[in-house]
C-alpha cells in the first residue's frame, strides 16, 4: 500500500504557499482581513511574508506594514487562528 496523496493537514501552510500561482493566492487573500493577514505574517518566513505581501494590492500592503511595525508580540493561539482562517480559503 503507498502514500500517492498527502493529506492537507500534514502539510504545511508555507508549503502550500510556496505551491499557490500568484493568481490564486490574490483570489485567496481577497477574503482575509489586513489584521489576519498581519498576525499570521509573524509565524511566517521572510519568502513566504513576500510571497504575501507581493500579491496584494498596493493599497492593501500600507496597513499590514504599519500592524506589524506596531504590533510586537501576539499570543501564539491568535497567530495559529490567523494562519487557519486564511488557509481555509485555500
């Protein structure tokens, strides 16, 4: 018995990231508030924060800089929340 697929579950948001074209992850980032997308970019890489901040809109990606300029410490359950809401857009 092999393995052909791999659950979602094990694998891991910036993999999935890294797997996303632009063009789906602009479509995935539509629906997620700046704050979410703020808190869930502390857990994450500097790649995958690019990835991010890349495909939003200009005027989308002013806020999310100034939260997280601001914004020093967040409770791990709330940045785990963040990055859950956002990869159940995915």
């Amino acid at each position: 018995m092999g393995f052909e697929t791999v659950h979602p579950e094990f694998i891991s948001f910036e993999d999935q990231l890294q797997e996303m074209t632009d063009k789906s992850l602009q479509v995935v980032l539509e629906d997620v508030d700046s704050h979410t997308i703020s808190v869930a970019l502390k857990q994450l890489t500097k790649n995958a924060r690019r990835k991010i901040m890349e495909n939003l809109p200009e005027d989308r990606r002013e806020p999310i800089i100034d939260n997280n300029t601001f914004m020093v410490s967040f409770r791990e359950i709330d940045v785990q929340a963040a990055v859950e809401r956002i990869k159940s857009r995915f």
